[in-house]
C-alpha cells in the first residue's frame, strides 16, 4: 500500500472533488461498520461488506464461505471491540480505492483482556453504488493483555495467537 497517493488518486481528486469526497466518506463508513459488525460478533453483516465474489482462501469464495470463515475467527472472543483510528483513501477512480486503516482492538479471550493494535490494508471496489472490501489484509502491530508492555513478547505469529508481537516492523 502506498503511504502518498498515487498519480491516479490525485488527478481524480482534482477532477472530481466531490465525488471523491463522497466516495472517502462511503469508504470510511464501510471500516466502521466493519468494527461495529465485530462487535456484535455478526458474520452475515461482515461478509455483507465485502464484494459477492470475494476470494475465501485459495478454494472458496463468496459471502456464504466468508460469513463460515468470520464465524470460526470470531468463536473463541468473548466481547470484541474495534476502535477505528487512522484511515488513508487513496481513490483510483469511480469505482476503485485502496486503503490503510488504523485499528485498536480489546478483546476477551477467556479470562484474559487483550489489546491488539492492527492495521488493515484494504482494496475496495464500488458496486451498485456501494463501495464494498475487495481484499482486508490483517495485520498486527501487537497483541498484548491489558496493562501489559507489548515489548519482549514473543511473535504473536497472527491468526495463531492474538497474543505477542506482529509482523509490522517497529521504529528503528
């Protein structure tokens, strides 16, 4: 993902101002209903965010398998809670974006309270007038319990654990 927009994204928001304006505000409504669906442990709404012919792993696709794949991430966690941070739009043009999107995470996992920092890196495509995930890629700055420093955990080799440090490098 691109941290500065690319040449594309800037001509079309120069083009077409509005337009590009109402298609950022559509995205971002699209990552928060994506945290609020966590929250309420909501397979169908999740799949609903994403395009019908989304890529389930390499063998399955669409909203049935991805609402059966939200259903088996989402069993082990108790109350879920997704605090949307930083979002970056770049829009390509009418009907295609990609994005970053920062995310902070509290989880129940058994007894423990555990606080994720995630950053999704997101394709999206506007369908029917919806603009819609193509591709979310997860990706874990960190997982640690609440009140416990992230730093000398061992790698948290996400999805296995939630617990421990993620693939994201860290300052240097």
């Amino acid at each position: 993902m691109p941290a500065e927009p690319d040449d594309r994204s800037t001509r079309w928001r120069e083009t077409d101002p509005l337009e590009w304006l109402v298609a950022c505000e559509q995205i971002r409504q699209l990552a928060s209903r994506y945290a609020i669906a966590m929250g309420v442990h909501d397979a169908d709404a999740l799949a609903a965010l994403f395009v019908p012919d989304v890529r389930v792993g390499r063998e399955r696709s669409g909203h049935e398998a991805l609402s059966a794949d939200f259903s088996r991430q989402l069993a082990p966690l108790g109350r879920t809670i997704l605090h949307v941070t930083n979002h970056a739009i770049d829009v390509v043009d009418a009907d295609h974006a990609t994005g970053i999107v920062g995310t902070r995470a509290e989880l129940e996992l058994g007894d423990e309270w555990v606080v994720q920092m995630i950053q999704y890196d997101d394709i999206y495509e506007r369908r029917d007038a919806d603009w819609l995930f193509v591709r979310r890629t997860h990706r874990l700055w960190y997982g640690a319990p609440q009140g416990r420093s992230p730093l000398g955990l061992p790698p948290a080799n996400w999805p296995q654990s939630a617990v421990g440090m993620g693939d994201l490098p860290r300052p240097e």
